[in-house]
C-alpha cells in the first residue's frame, strides 16, 4: 500500500509539475509529454521528459526550461539568460550532422516556459556521471543504475570529435561550451553535441579557422557563461598580459581543450580537473598558472598521454580533432562494428551480406545493453530489404537469446512482427522455424496468436521447401496449448491433414502423422472421431513408415485416458483398414509384430467390451424375468383371496383388498424400471 501510495503521489506531482509548465506553451499542442527522464545545459536548467508526437506516435524527448528557476537573478540578467538559451537551440535546430543532436520541434515560448522537442534521449552526460541536478527524487532507477562501458566510452568519444570536425571544419563553428552538461546520449546510446548557447561562428573569411571569443565577465551570472570547469586557459589571456580587452582570438584547439577535461571527468567519476566553483577570478588566476595535469589516474595508458596534450595550457601542443581520431585507443573490434553499423547505408548488399555473417562472432564482445539499444536498432533499418533479412535475422536472434522477456517484448519483437510476414527469400521462415523454440519462450501468448501462428501457417503451405515443413511440424506441438480450439479446428488441424494427404515427401507425410499423435493432448474426443480418424484409411501410402505413423496415432487414441476409441469405430473402421496391411511387403518383422499386436489388442477390447454389454444384458434379463414372476405371484395370491361377506352370510357390496408387503412393493418397482429401461 506505501508503494501504491508513493507511486500515484509521484504521479501526481509530475502532473502537476507539468499543469504549471507547459500548458500555453505550443509544444504541447503537437507532443504528449511523459515523465521526466534527465536534466542539460548549463546547470541542467532544461529538463528532459519522454514523449511522443500526437499524429505520428514517434517518440521523442520535450526539452523544458522553466523561467521560475531565473526569478532568483536580477530581469536584465534573467533576460539575458533566456536570450542565450533561445539562440542555442536556434543554432542547434539548423546543425544537421549525426553526432548533434537532432531537433524535432523548433523551440516555442511561453509565459512560463521554453520548450522544444527532439529525437529521444536517454539523458545527459552529466546525470550518467552522476550529477542528478534538477531531477527529482527519486532519481530513475534506469538512470541511477547506469554505468559506462568501455566500448561505450570509446565510440561515444569517437562522436564527439567527429562531431567537433563537422562543426570546425564544414560549418566553421566554435562549440565554446564543451562539458558533460551539453552532452547528450540518445536511446540508442550515441553520443550527441548539444547546448550551443556560447558557440561561436567565424567573423574573419580570411582566417578560417580562429574564433573571437569573449573572456568571463564577473559580473555576469554562472549560467550565462561557459563552464569555467571546461573552458580553455588561454580564454583568460587578455585579463592574464594585463590588457583590457574583452574578447580574445582563439582556435579549435579551444574546444580540445574541453574535450580533453571531458575524458578527464568521465574516468573521474564525473570529477573535472580542476575546480573553479564558478569564480571568474579564480579562473584568470588559474590561467595564469599554466595548469597541467599531474595525476591521470584510471585512465587507460594508450589514452592518457593524449589527455594530457589535449589539456596542455599551450593551445599548439594540443591535437585536433583530425589526430585524435585517428589514435591506437579507438582501433577496436568492438569500436569498428558499431562504426560500420552508422555507415551502413552507403554500402552494396553484397559489403553488408559480408559484414552481417561475421557479426555473430562479435556480438559477444559487446555489452548486452549496446547490442539491445545500439546494433539492434541499427539491423534493423535493413528489414525493408527482404534480401538482407537472412543476413541479419541470425544477428537479431543471437541478441534475443540473452535479452530479458521484458526486453525482447519491448526492444526487439516490434522489429520482427512486420519480418514475420515476409515471405520471400524462404530462408527467413527457415531461420524463424530453427528458434521458433527461443522465440516461443519470449514472445507473449496473444503475440502468439496474431503474429507467430499465421507465420507457421504459411510454412506449412509452403510446397517449395520440404526441410521448413518439417521443421514446422516438429516445433508445431510446443506451444499448441497456445492454440484455442477455433482455431485449431478450422486452421491448424486441416492444413496439417491437407499436408498429409497430399505431399509426396515421405518423411513430410511421417512427421504429419507424429505431429497429429503429439497434439492429441490438446483435442477433445469429437474432434478426434470425426477429424483425425477418418483421415487415416485416406492416406496415399502403404510406406512401412506411414503405417507405423497411423498405428502410433491409433495406438495413442486408443490408450488415452481422456480419449479412446469407441468399439463400433474399432470393430467397424479400423480393423478392417489395418488387418489387410499386416500382409503388405515392405513391413520388417518388428513393425509385422507390432501391427498384428495392436490388431490384437484392439480386438481383445472389442471383445471384452461387447462380451461386458452382453453380460449385463444378460442380467438384466435375468432380474427382468424375476421380476416378471414376482409378479405374477402376486396376481395369482390376489385373485385367490376371497370377497369378504356380511355377518349373515350375504355379500355386503365392498371388497377389502390386502395390503402389499415391503418385498412385494420392491418387485413391482423393479419391473416398472425394467420395462421403463427397455
């Protein structure tokens, strides 16, 4: 009851929470906003809630500022404050680059609020490393759980200089502002660029790779500034030399800097090297000292050195993005896979065909939850292209194996329902048939039915490939008691007598007869006697394994306790089916005794049955006839008795007639009974 009470109390308050936010903000008109899943941007003012776009249900993530949470500075200040974040996300909505983030929903104003909406996120870099600001408590346990993994760490840094190239070499933009806070990880677990509020575009064309970038102002607030955690010393340069000049030319180099105090925190537990506390003058003094890391511990040697140069105070000893990408510490199995994954669209089938049957082998090596978020997702783009589906599926299916039911039903079966439906190239059935065993231990009863069953249903007409019939066949009575009994009257049953009859693969036809024996646990006694054994003398085939598969079927009807097989049917059908196959050439001497012992067996209780009838008949006749007599003996005793007579000898016009005994009463209904019965 506390849990329940705790739950609808949390429900409540994020309901409320979002009554006093977003309505009148535009956004909503358009998206569902869900709960809060994370906190960005500079002291994680936006929130983050899950969500999805009313028209087309796709998901999405509602970025949310709260314009309450400036009331605490001054209006010229709080206005400035709104005027950056409303040029970063305007900045952000015209990148369009794989490793930024993606905008779905330009940003829209409100009294209250800014929002805006984007692809769906998981939540910052900052919340992952453990810094939960402006999330409310509890944290979510998705999110309070969670811990890197290496090849995650390796490929989500390899995104961000990939991203830093994109944005200083193709837009000529400085991020400006490069810390965990304005990092984000999508649901997918890929590492995206965001918080664009003190990016810096190129003023000189004929310097196209320096920037003009504003030095920290005490006298503007923490949020309206960079991260002075992050930021590059040589940003403090003209407050160093003793200028007054407020602004400073700096390089990309600058956003290296960032990048390296990036790496320093994700192995420090989200720690950052150095510690300004937000104090504009602890920072100039810290620029003046020509700070450089000392201790790099835990992280790994093949990186430490480069972390050390991308935090060197002097901006020409650091690597750019070009380098660094191209370091020992990224030329990783598991880093290349998930790499080829991202390019895959500019592949040919045939470099993807290549790619998909050696996966398999690397999939161990990745973390589960990469594999459920990252590759799955990735495979499964290519299930519009039916000719890749058989490269792929094995991939999709090695992933299912390890995934949680709750996981697969929620990660990876809406990928395979529209795959189940494919019928061309057959080996997607084939592969379907050989983990049908796996997929029927994940996949829900009522997924089941709409989904799985029709699938098996065209296997089982399928005529081109023998090998998917029988594989359907044998998995077919694992999860018949997933099958009402509609449906296995008028589909199940009849497509499997269909095939029977009318295959001509002997070992096809076997496998139809030992799939009927196993589902006789899942029918009733009608539909056995009128479905299923009139079936059998119709076969085309007096094979010896055909024979033993129709003596199995009689054999397990016959000794089912819930069955069996009424003398008539046995005496009158399939005795004289069976009796002239005991002559048939191809039978062995074991499958000879076999027949002619169920023959015997089959007569022996037709024998002891109609013998029983006969006998009870018998004594019944035998009580009728008693009955009869008793009778009869009363008549006679009651005819004997004499009229009374009056006391002076003359009759007196009444007849007294005698009262009957307990026995006599007994007779007289028994033979009622008797008679009623016959």
């Amino acid at each position: 009851m506390d849990y329940l009470n705790k739950l609808k109390s949390t429900v409540s308050t994020t309901v409320s929470q979002l009554s006093g936010v977003l309505p009148g903000n535009p956004v909503t008109r358009e998206y569902e906003v869900g709960k809060q899943i994370g906190s960005a941007g500079p002291d994680l003012l936006w929130k983050i809630y899950s969500g999805f776009k009313k028209s087309t249900k796709q998901e999405a993530a509602i970025f949310v500022l709260e314009k309450k949470l400036l009331d605490k500075y001054s209006k010229r200040d709080k206005d400035l404050a709104i005027e950056i974040f409303s040029k970063g996300v305007a900045q952000l909505t015209r990148l369009r680059h794989p490793q930024i983030l993606t905008v779905q929903h330009s940003l829209e104003e409100s009294r209250e609020s800014l929002a805006f909406a984007t692809e769906p996120v998981f939540a910052s870099l900052a919340n992952i490393l453990g810094n939960h600001e402006n999330i409310p408590v509890p944290v979510p346990p998705q999110l309070r759980e969670h811990s890197l993994f290496e090849v995650e760490i390796k490929y989500g840094l390899q995104q961000l200089i990939e991203g830093l190239i994109f944005l200083h070499n193709d837009v000529k933009l400085l991020h400006g502002n490069l810390c965990p806070e304005s990092i984000v990880v999508n649901q997918q677990g890929a590492w995206k660029i965001f918080g664009f509020d003190f990016c810096l575009t190129n003023q000189n064309p004929q310097e196209s790779k320096s920037w003009s970038v504003k030095e920290p102002d005490r006298d503007t607030p923490a949020i309206s500034q960079a991260n002075l955690d992050y930021l590059a010393p040589e940003v403090g340069v003209g407050k160093r030399l003793g200028g007054s000049v407020n602004s400073i030319s700096c390089r990309s180099s600058a956003d290296m800097y960032s990048l390296g105090c990036v790496i320093y925190s994700i192995y420090q537990k989200g720690n950052s090297p150095w510690k300004m506390d937000s104090d504009v003058d602890q920072f100039y003094r810290h620029a003046a000292s020509n700070p450089i890391i000392q201790r790099l511990d835990g992280i790994p040697s093949e990186l430490s050195d480069y972390v050390r140069s991308l935090t060197h105070p002097g901006p020409e000893r650091r690597p750019d993005a070009h380098q660094l990408v191209k370091i020992s510490f990224f030329d990783d199995v598991a880093v290349k896979t998930l790499n080829y994954l991202d390019t895959l669209f500019q592949w040919d089938n045939l470099q993807k065909s290549q790619f998909y049957k050696g996966l398999p082998q690397i999939l161990p090596r990745l973390p589960h939850r990469v594999c459920l978020h990252r590759v799955m997702p990735c495979m499964a783009t290519e299930f519009i292209n039916a000719s890749m589906v058989p490269f792929i599926l094995p991939c999709a299916m090695q992933i299912a194996q390890d995934a949680t039911k709750e996981n697969f039903v929620a990660h990876i079966l809406p990928y395979l329902k529209p795959v189940m439906k494919i019928q061309e190239p057959i080996q997607i059935l084939l592969i379907f048939m050989q983990r049908m065993e796996l997929l029927l231990q994940k996949t829900p009863a009522d997924d089941v039915k709409t989904d799985v069953l029709p699938m098996v249903y065209r296997a089982l007409e399928l005529e081109s490939s023998s090998q998917i019939q029988e594989l359907c066949l044998t998995i077919i009575p694992s999860f018949a008691s997933l099958v009402d009994y509609p449906a296995m009257k008028n589909a199940l049953l009849p497509r499997i007598k269909k095939l029977c009859l009318n295959t001509s693969q002997l070992s096809v036809r076997v496998n139809c007869l030992l799939c009927i024996g196993k589902l006789l646990d899942n029918v009733d006694k009608w539909l056995v006697l009128d479905d299923v054994l009139p079936m059998l003398p119709l076969i085309p085939s007096k094979d010896p394994a055909v024979i033993m598969g129709i003596l199995g079927v009689y054999k397990m009807t016959m000794e089912h306790e819930r069955l069996g097989i009424p003398k008539e049917v046995i005496a009158g059908q399939i005795i004289p089916f069976l009796f002239p196959l005991c002559v048939e050439p191809g039978l062995s001497l074991q499958q000879f005794r076999s027949l002619m012992a169920t023959i015997r067996e089959m007569m022996l209780r037709v024998e002891e049955e109609q013998k029983s009838k006969l006998e009870n008949v018998a004594a019944m006749q035998v009580q009728h006839r008693s009955a009869m007599n008793m009778t009869m003996d009363l008549e006679t005793t009651k005819s004997s008795i004499t009229s009374p007579t009056s006391s002076n000898g003359m009759n007196s016009g009444t007849v007294t007639t005698p009262s009957l005994s307990p026995l006599t009463k007994c007779s007289f209904m028994l033979r009622v009974s008797i008679n009623t019965c016959w």
